[in-house]
C-alpha cells in the first residue's frame, strides 16, 4: 500500500485504501478549526470520488462549525478566484493528480 502524502501541496493518496473519508473529515475540520469557523468554499472535479469526498469535507467543516458553500464540479483557479469574490476565509478542492493518486488542496 502506498502512504498517504501530506505536503505543502495538499494531501493526496489511493482512495479507499490511504485517502479515506475518515482522513478528509479530519483534515477539512483541522482547516475549519484552523480558520476559526469561516466561510469556506468547496470544489471538486469530475472524478467517481467526488460526491463521497465532497460529503466528507462538509461534514469536516461543518463540525467545525463552518458556513459552507458547495461550488460543485469547479476547477481550481475558479475556485481560487471565487474566495474573495465570496468573502471566504479559504477554500478546499478534491482534485486528482498526475498519478493515479487523488488529494485534496
């Protein structure tokens, strides 16, 4: 089994062995805890994942008690661009990788 990757990047690894929803539940309330209960904004791309991923994340967020606000299939500039432009405090993308690998930034 591969391990999971955690960088400055993101994290990324093989979903269902390394990159659970347990480990995006974790991560996304660590960055809700982290940006003290703000609007976060959530993208993702058209991977078969995506709707598991997506449903993780919130529910990190959300117990971090986060407003969300789901952006749907979303590449990354956009939804870097739409932070600002929403008034939110940071953002989370499911994305995949060069590798087979998926991660989250």
């Amino acid at each position: 089994m591969k391990p999971l990757k955690i960088g400055i990047t993101g994290v990324r690894g093989i979903v269902g062995e390394t990159f659970t929803p347990e480990v995006a539940v974790g991560f996304a309330q660590a960055l809700g805890t982290y940006l003290d209960s703000g609007r976060i904004l959530v993208g993702r791309d058209t991977r078969s994942s995506g709707p598991m991923v997506r449903s993780a994340v919130v529910a990190g967020l959300l117990a971090a008690g986060c407003e969300v606000i789901d952006l749907g299939i979303c590449p990354t500039p956009s939804l870097q661009l739409a932070v600002p432009w929403l008034k939110a405090e940071g953002d989370f993308h499911h994305r995949r990788s060069q590798s087979r690998d998926h991660g989250m930034r």
